[in-house]
C-alpha cells in the first residue's frame, strides 16, 4: 500500500520586503532632511592657519553676523551687515545683538557666549574696529573671526 | 514517460536587496561630513568705567606694529616700539618688512619666548578653570597640588605650536606636577571618568598692538593675527593708526 507523503513546512521568513522597508525609510529620510540654511551673505572668506583656529563646542550660545562692502574696493561703498534674515547697516550690529543677548538671557537664561564674525576679505579696517568699538561699549567681548584653513604647512 | 529534467522556476533571490540597500545607508552615514566653521578666537578688552582703571602695558612688554596693505593679498608691517634690548631693534627706524618675513617671526617669538609666564601663573589659571569646570565656589582647593590629590586627577601636558616649530630648543621649565613645561604648552588636567576637565596654556606676557590703517582690508587683520598666534603670542590689541584730522 503507497501511504501519501505528508507536506512538510518549510522553514523560510520571506525577506523580500525587507529591502522595501529599507529603502522606504532611506527616501522618507532623504525627503524630509533639511539642512539648515547660513542665509549669509556671499563672502570671501579669508584664510588662517588651522593651527592657531579653534572649532566653538556645541554648547556654546553664537550668533553669527555676516559682513560686506556693498561694491568691494570702493572706499565710499556702505558696510552691511546681516544677522539671521535681517540686513542691516555695520553701525547697528552691535545695538542689535546686546538686544539679542538680553533676550537670550531674559527667556532662556542663558549667556549669549560667541559672536561669529564671518566678514568678507576686502572689508576695510576702518569699519571692522568701529565695529569692535561698540561690541566692547555693549560689553559683547568673546569674538570669533571666521577662516578657511590654509593648505599648507608651518 | 516522464523526465526527471529540473523545472526552471520564474524566482530570482532578492534576498541579498537588503545587504546592498544597508551598505549604501552605512556608507553615506559614514563619509557624510557637515562643514564645520572654525576660525581665530578673540577677547576685546574689558570696557573702562568708574571702577576700572586703564591697563598700562609695561614698555619692556610691548610691542607695536603698524599694519599697511601693500598691494592685494600683501601686507607690510612697520615695528614703532620693540621693548627694549630685544630683536627687532633695527626695524625701529620705520623700516617696513613684509608680515611673512622671517626675520619679523623669529623675532616675535624670541620676544614671546623670553616673556613666557611662570609655569606658577598658568597653574593658578588652570585652578580656577579646573573650579569653575567643577561648579565650585573660587578657592575651594588650597593649591593645584591639593586638588590634584583630592579629585584623583591625572595632570598632563599637551605639546603646543611652539615645541612643534622650536623642537628640542625649546625652552622648558621643570614642575613638580607636570614634569617639562615648554612655553606655548597646555597643561591639562584628566580623571578616569570624564577625561580633560579643565586645561590652560603656558602664554607670554608679551602684547602686540596692531595699528592698522584705516583702508587696510579684513584679511590683512587675520594675516597679522595668525603670524602673532603662530609665534606665540595670544594676547593682542587692535587699533587704527591715528591720522591727522580723523582717525578712531
């Protein structure tokens, strides 16, 4: 007498939809990853050696303040500034920023710590230490200058 | 009669899909690089009032150049006061030399050198770093020593730009602590459990004025300013050279 084999029950978890898992998130990710815009001005930046620069830890409190000479070279050319999505003239940054500080302070409690400065190479001196003056009158005292790092050696 | 030929299935293995997919995610996680800014630090002067007095800066401890652009791209500096019996003497006499000279950073760093702070000074500042790291009210720990001892710390030195452009001419100072101190080192404090806690680098009591001329441009500033830091000196002052009927 032939006996009917019995069915046997395979053993395999179907892994195809794994890779559609996988690439669902990769475009869900890829799709709503916003990188955070500067929203700088178009500047050169000038260059430094990386070893006397120093990277701003992640806890410190910055603002960033952008600045350029509206036509570079032309000593009568007006200065301006921009801070976030705000331009403004260079003679204004540092009553804005105090302001800032005294917000940062008043709502969160904490210290505005850096003021990053990314100006733009042909800026002219005669606006960058009046600039200085009115940080110190503001008591804004912790600078940061901006740079590329230089290629080259010592 | 049937054929014992295998069937061709319609199947084909995607199971290796996923692998392909994963390693694609790994390797942009891992070579992906956000552009991280980095630049030269700066501390302005404290603003003078009623309780503060204004800070001479002793002759034999300063050193003024006026900044003049000299083309784009290039800068002459003129040395207006050297302390006294040092280098850079000869200059004196409104001799301009190019920033990038030699001779103009040789002689800066031997003037900063010859003026590094006692390896004391940096360990008091270490030790008031080392409180405020901790939270804890200023003169808590009687000396560096007492707190080395009380924290369980590790003291270190970590060789700076100077040791590294200098070599073994170097000049180091010995410490109970620390062991060889050059000028330009930076000496930090470690525990088991959280590692650096707090650092201070050994400076020089040097101070360098830069006078610029007023249509001097940005980047003449940072080229000034990164010649003074290579060399050794962290503590600057910026100004505009004075001009007859103007001038800050």
């Amino acid at each position: 007498m032939k006996f009917k084999r019995r069915m046997k029950v395979g053993s395999a978890i179907g892994s195809s939809t794994m890779s559609d898992i996988v690439f669902l998130l990769l475009v869900f990710f890829m799709a709503t990853t916003i990188f955070k815009d500067d929203s700088g001005l178009r500047i050169r930046f000038p260059q430094a050696h990386p070893q006397v620069m120093s990277e701003l830890g992640k806890e410190n409190l910055m603002v960033a303040v952008w600045i350029k000479q509206m036509n570079p070279g032309d000593s009568q050319s007006e200065v301006i500034a921009r801070i976030g999505d705000y331009d403004l003239p260079i003679d204004q940054v540092a009553v804005q920023l105090k302001g800032l500080a005294d917000k940062f302070w008043r709502e969160q409690n904490k210290h505005l710590d850096v003021i990053v400065l990314n100006a733009d190479t042909r800026v002219p001196m005669s606006a960058m230490v009046g600039l200085f003056a009115d940080l110190r009158f503001e008591e804004l005292y912790s600078i940061q200058f901006n740079a590329q790092p230089l290629s080259t050696g010592i | 009669m049937r054929s014992n030929r295998p069937r061709a299935t319609g199947e084909f293995s995607d199971s290796s899909m996923s692998d392909i997919a994963f390693l694609l995610l790994i390797f942009f996680l891992v070579t992906t690089t956000f552009d991280v800014q980095k630049g030269i630090s700066y501390q302005l002067p404290k603003k003078p009032d009623e309780q503060t007095e204004e800070v001479v800066i002793d002759e034999t401890n300063r050193l003024v150049m006026t900044i003049k652009q000299w083309g784009i791209g290039s800068y002459v500096a003129l040395i207006d006061q050297a302390p006294p019996d040092g280098p850079l003497q000869r200059a004196r006499a409104g001799e301009d030399v190019a920033l990038d000279d030699p001779v103009l950073q040789e002689g800066i760093m031997t003037l900063a050198a010859q003026r590094a702070e006692t390896v004391e000074t940096t360990s008091a500042r270490l030790l008031n770093n080392l409180e405020v790291a901790k939270g804890v009210p200023s003169g808590t720990y009687s000396s560096l020593n007492s707190a080395i001892q009380a924290e369980n710390l590790t003291p270190m030195v970590r060789s700076g730009l100077i040791r590294e452009i200098m070599g073994a001419d170097a000049p180091v100072t010995v410490d109970p602590n620390f062991g060889e101190v050059a000028f330009g080192d930076t000496l930090v404090l470690a525990d088991a459990r959280q590692g650096n806690i707090a650092s201070a680098v050994r400076e020089s009591e040097l101070v360098v004025i830069l006078k610029f001329f007023p249509d001097c441009d940005y980047d003449g500033m940072i080229a000034a300013l990164d010649v003074i830091r290579r060399n050794g000196v962290s503590r600057t002052g910026i100004t505009l050279q004075e001009r007859l009927g103007g001038g800050v």
